[in-house]
C-alpha cells in the first residue's frame, strides 16, 4: 500500500507528543514539526543507554515543550496523552545484545509499557493518532528476498519478540477500539545525529566512530551479508505521511530502501576514508 503526500498545513497548530523525542529519529522528526508550526512536546528518560541527548534539539530548545518522563511510569504518560492529536510512539530499548542480558527490562519497555499507553489512549484520548516505530528484526533470518509485509514473522532475539507484541498491541486497539494506529518496521537508519558511541542502534554509527578514531573496523561473517540504509529525513517524511493518511490506520508498513549493500562493499569507502585522514581525526 502507498500512501498519499502530507500537506504540511495539517500539522500546523496539531498537538503533538513525541515519545523517544530527545533521540536521534525523534529528535528529526521534531525538527520538522516545529517549522510545520506543530504544539511539541518531547518525553524522554535520558537513560545514557538510549540515546536521548539535549544536545540533539540544541537549535530550537525553545520551541518544544519537554518532559523528563519514562514510558514504564503509567502515570506520567497518561497525564502527557491528553489532548494530543498524534502520538508519535518511538521510544523504545533498541539493543538486541542487552535484550538478551537483561530481557525483563526489554519487556518492560517495548511491550508493557505499550501496552499501558494504549490504555491511557483508550480511557483519556481515543481521538489520537498513534504511528509506532516497530523494526526490521522482527522477520529474523529471511526466508525470501526483499523481504515484503507478508513474510513471516521469526524474531531471533527477545528485543524481536517483545517489538513484535508493541505493534500487535497497537494494531488490535485500532481494530477492537478503534485507537488510530499504525506501525512502521525500520530498518537501519542513519543521518545526523546518529548514535556512534556504540552499535545499540545501528553498526554503522560505531563503524564511523571507529573511522574518526583510527581503529578497525570489524566485519562479522564472510562480509556478503546484505543491508539496506534510510536516511534520517526520509524516515521523518515516513512517518509524517503515516500519520497524516487514514489510509494507514491499522496497516504494518516496511520502511525500508530498494537499494541494497554488502558489508564487505560498505566497508571499502570508509577504509578508503580512513587511509586518506591517515589516524585519527581532531574534533
């Protein structure tokens, strides 16, 4: 299914909350909201492990409303519900790794927490329009190439399991409640802002860090393995029209690019890069 191009007068004037907003996508996605003339509002727990930074909003801090809240704490979230045209639903544990050390914390977030946003929606706000940022990795290992919304579901990992129950959930309120909801499945994005301290959300944030600093890059595997890229501005118009077409509510879409690269292949330029910087680079 395709949606139909947003008219950015939609937004001006909405109300919008934005969970995960101090992170990288969200973070963009605000950026664009606020010069749409869009009411903004960012919930975000600033636990460093994420990736939410004040830093990611330091050109238009005044322009958005911020609320220090985490989405497991029921209360804060059903107050910030409310009154709110969309609900951008982003925040989430990202990292498959730590899903699997520590899979209660993982539940916890990305299908509890959901699961009581929802409710919050359906007691206070059943008007709202929610667009969910669910994941690629939920499909595991591909049974067939490119991958569409009909492929079978096989997480590999409990970060897997537990964003496939988050969309679930906000799929059957669309259909029993009729809660206004979507989801989008991500694949690796990147653009900036992206987190490169470590690969908790995508390995090519660490891969660059690991160029600026002089360091190796590690390639897993014979390097064949496939990927494909989103810049961050494709996935905020993504997600813009998700929310602005009723064509979307209650539909799964795979956000993802018909281009497609090797590991082996997307390591050559950054290789190339680093010989020419020859060390590491000052900043």
């Amino acid at each position: 299914m395709s949606l139909m191009p947003f008219d950015d007068e939609l937004f001006s004037g909405a109300n919008v909350l934005i969970t995960g907003g101090l992170g990288f996508i969200g973070s963009s996605l605000a950026r664009q909201l606020v010069a749409f003339r869009a009411k903004v509002t960012l919930v975000d727990s600033l636990i460093p492990e994420y990736g939410g930074n004040l830093f990611n909003i330091h050109d238009f801090r005044d322009r958005v409303s911020i609320e220090l809240a985490d989405v497991r704490d029921t209360k804060a979230m059903a107050a910030l519900i409310k009154k709110r045209d969309f609900l951008f639903n982003l925040a989430g544990q990202t990292s498959h790794l730590d899903s699997m050390t520590d899979p209660l914390t993982d539940l916890n977030i990305n299908a509890v927490a959901q699961l009581h946003i929802l409710e919050a929606c359906r007691l206070h706000n059943p008007d709202v329009k929610i667009v969910f940022a669910s994941t690629r990795q939920i499909y595991g290992r591909p049974e067939y190439l490119p991958v569409n919304e009909k492929h079978p579901t096989n997480p590999v990992d409990v970060n897997g399991i537990n964003k496939l129950a988050g969309e679930s959930y906000h799929l059957l309120y669309n259909n029993i409640y009729k809660i206004r909801a979507c989801a989008l499945r991500l694949t690796n994005t990147y653009g900036p802002g992206m987190r490169v301290k470590d690969a908790r959300q995508t390995f090519l944030g660490v891969w660059l860090r690991r160029v600026i600093e002089g360091e190796p890059i590690h390639v897993y595997g014979d390097g064949r393995q496939l990927r494909d890229f989103n810049f961050v501005t494709d996935v905020v118009k993504a997600l813009l029209q998700a929310a602005s077409d009723p064509a979307s509510e209650g539909q799964l879409f795979n956000l993802g690019h018909w281009e497609h690269i090797s590991l082996e292949e997307l390591s050559r330029p950054l290789l190339e890069f680093q010989n020419v910087i020859d060390g590491p680079l000052s900043v």
